[in-house]
C-alpha cells in the first residue's frame, strides 16, 4: 500500500521524512575538532594513570570533584562558548560537544561546573547584565564558581508555572520566601537561578507574573537540608528562604519575563550528550566483557541494535548543537533526544543485566559490578530530572500542532 507521502519512482531512494521543527539539519563534525578531542583523551589518560579518578556512571550528576574542573578550567575547556571579554573562549558549541562526550564517555566527575558551564553561562550571555556577566562568567570558566538549578518545589515540578516561591518588593531589592526540592548540589553550589512568583497568579496567563533572581546560596536567611539519594549519598537538597534579601542587581533579566526565560534555559539543559551518555562507561564495559565470548545471535543482535541507537542519538543531538551554534532555539528537538536518550540509558542498563550476569554491587570501588550498581540506582531519575518523558511528549505534540 502507499500513499502519496510514501510513493516513490521506482529506484529513486525516498527523501527522509521531515517533520517542521522537529529534527534539525545534520551536522557532521568540522575536522579541526579531531585535535581537540585527542588532547581531551590524552588529558583522561594522564588523570587516570595517575589514579585521580575512578570512572563511574552518572557522573555529571554526583562526580562533584573541585580539583577536576578547575584543571579543565587552565585547559580552556569550560566557558568554551562564552567570550574571551567574560574571559570565556569564543569557540563553538560543536568544539564545546566533543570536550563534553569525551568526559562523560570516560565517566569522568564533571558534576560541580555541570550546571554553570551548560545553562547558566547562555542564560547569563543572554539575559544577564553587564556586571552579572563579569561577576560571574570568568569564575564559571575557570572552572571555580558553581551553580544549581532552583526551579522544582514541593508541589510544583511537571507543572512548573504552578510554583509558589515568593519575591515582595522592598527597598533595593527583594525579600524571597518558599522552599525549592530536588536541588542538585546546592550544599556546595555558591549560587542558582531562582524561578518566584514576583506578582499574584494571573488565572488568564499562568505564565505571567514569574522572575528569575540569582541567589547566592550563603545569604543569610536559608537553610540547605539534604535529601539522600536511594544509594544514601548526599546529592540533593531541599533549599528554605526565610525572607532572604536579593538585591536588584540580582534580577535575571526582565522581572515579569520568568517563564519565557527559564524555557529558553532548559533547551540548553535537555539536549546535550549527558541525556544518551549517562550510562556508557557500563556500555563499554559490557562490550569489553562479552567481547570474549561466542554469543549466539540473538545477543548479538540485541547489542548491535544498542549501539546503532547510540549512534542515531548522537547523530541527532549533534545536529541540536548545530542549531545552538547557528543561533536557534530548537526546544522541540531538545525534549526529543531526553525522551530517546533517557529511554536509551536505561535499556542499557537492561541489556547489562540479561546479558553479563555480575550482580551489582554497591560496595565494590570500580569494575563493571560498580558501574552497573550505580547505574541501577541512579536509574530512576534518568527520566524525570529535567522534566519527565510525559511532559516532553506533550511538548513535542504541542509543537508539532498535534493537541
Ligand atoms: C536526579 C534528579 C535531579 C534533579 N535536580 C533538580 C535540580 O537541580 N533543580 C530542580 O529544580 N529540580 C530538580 N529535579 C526535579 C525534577 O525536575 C522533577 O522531579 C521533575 O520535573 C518532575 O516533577 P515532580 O518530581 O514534582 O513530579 P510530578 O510533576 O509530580 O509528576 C509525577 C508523575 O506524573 C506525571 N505527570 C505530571 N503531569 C503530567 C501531565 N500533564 N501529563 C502526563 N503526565 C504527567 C509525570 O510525568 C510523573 O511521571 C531533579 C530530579 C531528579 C530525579
């Protein structure tokens, strides 16, 4: 059966369907980006020769490692989008993707710049003023000033326009009140974006009425508690303003303009190699450990199938770093590669257990036991942290005009 979308002459090969705003155009990696990433993997090498770091899953989340960014800070490869007058790079987004999958191919602990050099140094280029820019890019650069992500509450995180947090005027500035969950590394982080209601809720436009204020995380007035993760470790954090003052040179862009800002932030924030890469040093490790083996070809199907995914997803999310490069704002795109990506690393994990049968282990330092535990226990939040696969979908149907 065909229709007249499908039909073909016969030999000719169909155009790949395209759906408007969905798929951006392929991007293949300039050439000059292979030095480059030969001097990242030299670098991981060197580190781990030296026994700096054991490889470990998940890293861009708990691979908190001070020492570790502040090394790639020297080498030029944080800020590396970011202009050289905020003491940033002025490279490119591709040369800043092969840097970033060769750290979290190695599971290298790149957790503590994450957040900064990812989406709060675009956001700041974009929104931020002139002294917010040189307070705070040179420091995200070099790899010494940290940052979380204060959007989530307790009863406000898929429906995010819901969130209760509250900022009143007062003289220069802004009293903050609220309590943002979830908050990846705020126990180390110097600050976040806060997304607070600056005006009452508007029941015509729930989006209107939203700021974002930078908050320096040691003003007095908050409290940072712990919410242990399932492995029992420290990486998250309920965060409590108790009338906590913001200056005016601490507003993020236009106070009202929340919504729309903290939308174009999260682009940045579900599209890179960290949605399809969390778990590939166990992809790797389970590769080297059945390559000795005489599977039958069912296995290998099922392996080959894995991989070729793998390449599909970096084929796509590739294309998404091009269109950052090229200036555009590809949201649709970005929720796409989370929802595949995120599906993708869990079925890692799936195809670990049926076709290696090491138990995890919690307690082993390295190897392959270690990688898949961490993986096991990290898994449930693969695709929820930001913003859960139901919620792109309806990003996407939205988009494409579909509801
Ligand atoms: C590891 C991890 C790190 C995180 N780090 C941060 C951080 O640093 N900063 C931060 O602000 N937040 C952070 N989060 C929070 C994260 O963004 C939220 O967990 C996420 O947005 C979901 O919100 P929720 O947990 O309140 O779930 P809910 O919104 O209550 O959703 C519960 C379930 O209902 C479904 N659901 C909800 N609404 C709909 C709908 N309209 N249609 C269909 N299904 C729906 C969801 O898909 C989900 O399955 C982190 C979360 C995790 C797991």
């Amino acid at each position: 059966m065909t229709d007249s979308a499908t039909a073909t002459t016969a030999g000719s090969t169909p155009p790949p369907p395209r759906l408007p705003g969905l798929v951006p155009a392929p991007v293949d990696l300039p050439g000059r980006v292979a030095g480059l990433r030969a001097e990242v993997r030299s670098f991981v090498a060197d580190e781990l020769a030296a026994g700096a770091w054991t490889p470990r899953e998940d890293t861009w989340l708990s691979g908190w490692d001070e020492r570790f960014s502040t090394e790639l800070g020297k080498r030029g490869w944080l800020g590396m989008t970011v202009p050289t007058e905020y003491g940033g790079h002025g490279r490119g987004a591709l040369e800043r993707y092969v840097v970033t999958e060769e750290l979290l191919a190695a599971g290298a602990p790149v957790a503590a710049h994450w957040v900064a050099d990812r989406q709060i140094g675009p956001s700041l280029l974009r929104f931020g003023t002139e002294e917010q820019r040189q307070a705070f890019l040179p420091g995200i650069a070099r790899g010494e000033i940290y940052f979380g992500i204060g959007m989530s509450e307790p009863d406000s995180g898929s429906d995010l326009a819901s969130v209760r947090s509250r900022a009143d005027r007062v003289d220069g500035g802004w009293e903050l009140t609220g309590t943002k969950v979830w908050t990846s590394g705020a126990h180390h982080a110097h600050a976040f974006f806060a997304l607070v209601r600056t005006s009452p809720k508007d029941d015509t436009d729930r989006h209107a009425g939203l700021s974002q204020l930078i908050v320096e995380l040691d003003r007095p007035g908050i409290t940072i508690r712990p919410i242990p993760l399932l492995t029992g470790a420290h990486h998250f954090n309920e965060v409590v303003f108790d009338k906590v003052f913001v200056p005016d040179t601490r507003v993020l862009g236009e106070i009202g303009q929340g919504w729309h800002q903290v939308t174009s932030e999260l682009a940045f924030e579900r599209s890179g190699p960290e949605r399809y890469l969390s778990t590939f040093p166990l992809l790797v490790a389970l590769l080297r450990e059945i390559s000795a083996q005489d599977l039958d070809a069912g296995r290998r199907r099922d392996l080959g199938g894995l991989v070729a995914r793998y390449w599909t997803l970096r084929r796509l999310s590739l294309s998404i770093a091009g269109a950052l490069e090229a200036g555009e704002a590809p949201e649709l795109s970005a929720a796409v590669v989370k929802d595949l990506g995120t599906r993708f690393e869990n079925e890692v994990i799936d195809a670990a257990r049926l076709l290696w049968s090491v138990p995890p282990d919690p307690r082993a330092e390295a190897g392959y036991a270690r990688l898949l535990a961490d993986a096991v226990l990290h898994a449930p939040g693969f695709t929820l942290r930001g913003g859960t696969n139901e919620i792109l979908r309806g990003i996407v149907a939205r988009g494409l005009g579909l509801r």
